[in-house]
C-alpha cells in the first residue's frame, strides 16, 4: 500500500515516512516564517531609526535656517568658508531646495 501525502505532493511507502516528510514540510515552513518575521522586525526598527534621524536633520536644518536668516537681518550677509570634504559631505544637501520645493508643493 502507498500512503500519498497532500502537503508534499509525494507517495510513500509508510505512514511513519508520511510523516516524517510532512513533520519536515512543517519545520521548513515555520523556520521560513520566523526568518521573514524576523526580517520584518529588523526592517522595522530600521526605519524607525532612519524616520527619527531625518526629523532630527529637518530640524537641525530649521534651525540652521532661522538662525542664518536672523542674522543675515542683523548684519547683512554671511560668508563661510568650506573645505573639501566639507563640500563632499554637504553634495547630498545642496539640492534639498528643489526636493523641497517639489513634494512640499
């Protein structure tokens, strides 16, 4: 007699081996889901991070914005000077205007 198992779409030759297999499918199945929940976690905690970083920096740049505004009022303009790596650092930043500009409209 052949045991047929419909979670593995395979025939066996005992129920024991039935079983097994199915026992098997099962373990597979439920270390999958973990990973993906554990993944899922991850990502999540993640993005809170980044989420809490990029409210940081949009106040830190509000700020840096009143307090060049206030004084540029006070004394006229504001002249820095930057290093290189200053320039490097600040490349990703230097478009936020148009961004800005774009999704906030």
């Amino acid at each position: 007699m052949k045991y047929y198992s419909e979670i593995t779409k395979k025939n066996y030759d005992t129920p024991a081996e039935c079983m097994e297999a199915e026992r098997a499918v099962a373990k597979a199945r439920k270390e999958e889901q973990e990973k993906k929940e554990k993944k899922a976690a991850e990502r999540k905690e993640q993005a809170a991070k980044v989420t809490a970083a990029r409210e940081a920096y949009i106040e830190a740049r509000s700020n840096y914005a009143k307090e060049l505004e206030d004084f540029t009022k006070k004394f006229g303009n504001y002249h820095a000077t930057y290093t290189d790596e200053d320039a490097k650092r600040m490349a990703p930043a230097l478009f936020d205007f148009i961004l800005d500009g774009f999704f906030n409209s």
